[in-house]
C-alpha cells in the first residue's frame, strides 16, 4: 500500500483545500438549519405518549413507509433534475471529458435509477414535529382518540454545543435536525445553489489533482464522490410535496453518516437494532431515540399539551402522575383551547 508521503504533494494540497472547502460549506448548512425556538412538539395519541414517557424513547419510522407514498422520491425527481441542468452546461462549455462531467453523471444515476428503481435502499428513519403546540389540522389527525402534544427542547445555534438530549440507539447511526421545505421553486433553488456551491470547488486544475490521487484513501475520487453523494442526499430528505405545508414540520433524520460518525460508533460490530411495529395491516421498521446521558434517563421534555376533545383538568391530573413516577420534574401541562368536535 502507498504511503500517503508517496503521493503528489502538490496534488494533495490542491485536493485537501477543495475537500476543506466543501467539509466547511457543510458544517455552516448545519450549523444555520437549527431550529430557531427551544422546542418542537411531536404530536401522538395515548398509547404513544405513554410509550415515550414509560420507556423514556422516541421512535423513528423507515421514511418508505410514511403516509406520503413519495416521501423520498420527491426530493430525489428534484435533485435529479438539477444534476441534469448542471451535466447540460458543464457540457455546453467543453467538460465532457472532464472529471466533473463524470462525477454528475454517476450522481444523475445514483438518484435516478440505482435508487428509484431500489437498486439501493439507504435506511433513512424520520421523526416528525411541528413549529406549534396546538395546531388544529394536527388534532385532526390524532384528537379523535384523545390527542397530544409532546414539546422537546432543541439545541438553537447557541446551544448546540449541549447537544440533543438524545441519541440514535444503533451506534452507528447518528440524528440531525431539519426543517422541511414545502415550496418548490424555492426546492429547486436550493438545490442549483448547492450543486453550484459544491462543484464550483471543482476547477479543471483541482479536478487533475484528484486524478493523480486516484487511489489516495481521503482525497482520491472516490472520497470526494462519496462526500458529495452524502451532502446532496441530506439535502433532498428536507423536501416535500406543498400539499403537506400546514403540517409546518421539522423532522430528525437518522441514519449512517460519514461526516457525522458517533464517539461510540465501532465499525458495525455490533447488531443494527431495529424493530418492527404493526401499521395500517403492514410491518414498519423502526429504530428508537434514547437519552444521550445514561444517568439522566430522561428525554428533553419540557412541555405536553392535551388535544381539544379531551377534559383537560382530568387529563392533566394523570399526565402529571405519569411524569412525576417517571422522574420528569417540571414538565408543563395545559390543554388546548380550540373549540372542535370530531
């Protein structure tokens, strides 16, 4: 095996500056896509508010079995189409036998065939929340059974540095934050803006520079492929179709990162913990959220309001049983005031 010494010094700093270039244009997506409030709520029924308080986790189903049908492939058909502009201009200038032109020919296929096609299904498992507590098209999906809202503490951008309060059970797993997008002009826009962001880094002498380091182990092409795959799938997993809007949703993406890993990640020896639950007559695969801090226990709840039809003094008085036996000490209870009858 070549030493990493043995490589074309001057190669690798050109490689190394437009691999920092991109890792740091990622890191500041990150860090602005935060939730700008202290909380989110989660919206369940009875028996999922008493899971998640007994059991002290959130569960977070595979994003193919989601009530959207087209919940992944939406994002992709949008991504698709703005590789495709960009494989027609990058030709319309020269490139086409350039290593850009490559690289967003082999993306073009890795969001078109090889996974609409499900020649490669990536487990990507979702957790949904919205911006409000007592959003009446919410209750509508849950208040006929008796309905609740679950306020979790969030890291804001001045305090991510405490983290989540929680943690992906499978270890090589790892959760982020996102904040849905509904409109689709602004969908597109996004996605020509990173894709221009990213491949601008690219240039015709940085792109012979990867081609030297072909089989460097960190900046050959094939790192920078997987590196570019991974930032552009993150992206499209914030997209849904508009019908969906009033749902004003944030959601918590798990799934195996590479420029994410977890401190306690060990290479996959351990056993994926997944699990499966009954919905609408079919099995879904879920994994679950768990406290960060073992000694705590407890997930970052902070707030939990009843739906409209319930009776809010009696609902109350056993929401608060519930949390005190729980060890959850100052959680707030209210009720809803909208006036609905389902």
């Amino acid at each position: 095996m070549k030493k990493l010494a043995e490589y074309d010094q001057s190669a690798v700093k050109l490689a190394q500056s437009a691999s920092q270039t991109i890792l740091r244009f990622n890191l500041h997506r990150e860090l602005t896509q935060r939730p700008p409030n202290e909380l989110l709520f989660h919206y369940t029924n009875a028996d999922g508010l008493k899971g998640i308080i007994e059991n002290n986790e959130l569960w977070a189903s595979s994003a193919y079995f989601l009530n959207d049908p087209n919940e992944i492939t939406y994002g992709y058909d949008l991504l698709r189409e703005a590789l495709e502009k960009s494989l027609r201009d990058a030709e319309k200038l020269g490139e086409k036998n350039s290593l850009k032109i490559t690289l967003v020919t082999e993306l073009c296929r890795f969001f078109g065939d090889d996974l609409l096609k499900k020649k490669i299904i990536t487990p990507i498992y979702l957790v949904c929340f919205c911006e409000e507590d007592n959003l009446l098209s919410q209750w509508r999906a849950y208040g006929q059974a008796g309905g609740y809202s679950i306020g979790l503490r969030v890291p804001t951008v001045e305090t991510a540095s405490e983290g989540q309060g929680f943690r992906a059970e499978p270890v090589t797993y790892t959760s982020v934050w996102a904040k849905v997008e509904y409109d689709k002009t602004e969908q597109t826009k996004q996605c020509s803006a990173l894709l221009n962001s990213m491949l601008g880094t690219l240039n015709l002498e940085t792109c012979e520079a990867i081609r030297r380091l072909s089989d460097h182990p960190f900046l050959g092409y094939n790192s920078f492929a997987r590196v570019i795959r991974e930032i552009l799938l993150e992206e499209v997993l914030r997209f849904k179709n508009e019908a969906f809007k009033v749902e004003k949703e944030w959601r918590i993406i798990i799934r195996q990162r590479e420029l994410k890993k977890q401190s306690m990640d060990d290479g996959g020896k351990s056993p994926l913990s997944i699990y499966f639950r009954s919905l609408r007559g079919m099995l879904v695969p879920y994994v679950k959220l768990i406290p960060a801090n073992p000694a705590l226990n407890t997930l970052p709840i902070k707030r939990i309001r009843t739906g409209p039809t319930l009776d809010k003094e009696t609902a109350k008085m056993a929401i608060s049983l519930m949390l005190e036996k729980k060890g959850y000490p100052g959680v707030k209870v209210e009720g809803s005031d909208i006036a609905v009858r389902f």
